[in-house]
C-alpha cells in the first residue's frame, strides 16, 4: 500500500472512531469503569430545563419530572438549560442505579469517582439507548435521559428498540411512550405495527396502545378505530375502545354505536 493509500486509510479509520466514540464507546467506558460513581453530562434540547437537584422540566412537552419527590415551591425554583448530568452507580461493570438532572453542578460524593466529562448529545443519546438494550436492571431509566439530548432524532432506534423481544417488558414500554411522545407521522405508524403485531408480548401490545391515545387525535383517533374494529385479540380491543371513550371523538361515539346496535 502507497504512502498516500495508507494516510488516507488512517484518516478513514479515526473519523469513523470519532463517529461513534459516544455511542459505541460509552457502554465500554461505562463497563469498564472501576466500582463506584461514573458522571455524563450533555447538551440538552431547547426547552428542556432543571434546579440541578429536585426536578426536570419539558416545556416542549408540557412535561415535568419529580427527582426529589418534593413538589413544595418548585415553580419558584430557578431552571437552567442544561446541561444535562446523568450519575451512574456502577458495580462489577454493571449499572446498580441511575440519577438524572439537569443544571445545577455536581455534589460531593463518598465513592470513587469516573467523570466521562462532556459528550456529544446524539453519541450520548445512542449510547444510553445501547445500554438501555442491556441493563435489564436499570434500562428502564437509561431511556428518559437519552430523550433529552439535542440536536439528535430519536424515534428510530426507540422504535427498534420497543420492537425488540429480546429487551426488558419494562424498557420497551418505556421507550413506546417516549416513542408516542415524538408523535410523527413515521412513529405512529410504528406504535400500530407493535399495537397490532399478533407474536408479540400483549403488555407491550396494550402499552402502545396507550401510547397511541397520547398522539394527537388527527393521528391516534383512526389507529385506535382500527385497532378497536379488527384487532383479534380481545384484551387490545378492549383497550382501545377504553381510550377511545377518553378521545370525546364523535368517532369513536359512531363506533360504539355501530357495535351496540349489531345484532
């Protein structure tokens, strides 16, 4: 190989490293972190904001997360922009404990400290996300952070991952609702196909349902009519007409009204 062929070779190499150092590398990183505390910090999305200490608040999403468990005079409390802070618990390479904040700097702690330092927000999403897949324990909590990082569109890899039988009930819930959060047109699409999916687990089945009453009604009001009509399997049937009595849709009430007056 010429000298050129291998410059442009090593090139090659270290931008496909830089690529995918946050989302490939971090489950790594994270595993082979000695036992203690392990630190992340990322950008977060616009309108994402939080005291550092007690709550994370949406305001895209009109959504707020209690860390504390103490409401009292959250409202007056200040909110910054980011960054956003995960702190993992880590033990014999595996995640024992997740805690997420945004703003506010980090406090002392008594364990033994790896500080990731800043990462890219979308290597930071992916890599939670790949984690998430693993982390039967704690996966569950490694999908909220990654759905505030900016500049990166998740809904694929939640839709992959939500398909994927072979992850945690419990993560793959998770990441329908944030996937029914995304509310595209592309989404809703996937939330039907895990609604409808025969083979599949019907929790998660009746959890995309759920999911699918949380889009607005232009999308979730005729997936959920046709889950309602000819989904096979009673149980999600019946969870759909329960959400579409939530809807106040007039069509839902035509549908209701159709199965009544059949003989």
């Amino acid at each position: 190989m010429t000298t050129r062929k291998w410059i442009t070779a090593g090139l090659a190499a270290a931008m496909l490293t830089g690529a995918e150092l946050g989302a490939q590398n971090l489950p790594s990183r994270i595993a082979a972190a000695p036992n203690g505390e392990v630190r992340i910090m990322f950008a977060a999305r616009e309108g994402v904001c939080g005291d550092g200490a007690t709550f994370i608040r949406d305001h895209n999403r009109d959504h707020n997360v209690n860390i504390s468990g103490d409401w009292r005079g959250w409202r007056s409390r200040p909110c910054e922009e980011g960054p956003v802070r995960i702190r993992l618990r880590v033990q014999d390479g595996e995640i024992r404990s997740v805690r997420t904040f945004v703003g506010g700097a980090w406090s002392p702690s008594n364990e033994r400290v790896t500080d990731l330092g800043q990462i890219g927000a979308a290597d930071a999403a992916r890599g939670l996300l790949s984690l998430a897949r693993k982390s039967y324990g704690k996966g569950n909590d490694l999908i909220f952070p990654a759905t505030l990082a900016d500049s990166v569109t998740l809904w694929p890899e939640l839709l992959d991952l939500a398909k994927d039988r072979q992850v945690a009930s419990s993560s793959r819930k998770n990441a329908v609702f944030w996937l029914s959060q995304a509310a595209g047109d592309k989404a809703a699409e996937g939330l039907e196909r895990i609604a409808t999916d025969e083979g599949d687990d019907r929790d998660v089945r009746e959890h995309a349902v759920f999911a699918i009453s949380q889009l607005p009604k232009d999308q979730g009001v005729p997936i959920l009519l046709r889950v309602a009509r000819s989904n096979p399997n009673p149980e999600v049937r019946r969870k759909a007409m329960f959400w579409l009595g939530q809807s106040d849709d007039p069509r839902a009430l035509a549908l209701f009204e159709d199965i009544l007056t059949k003989p």
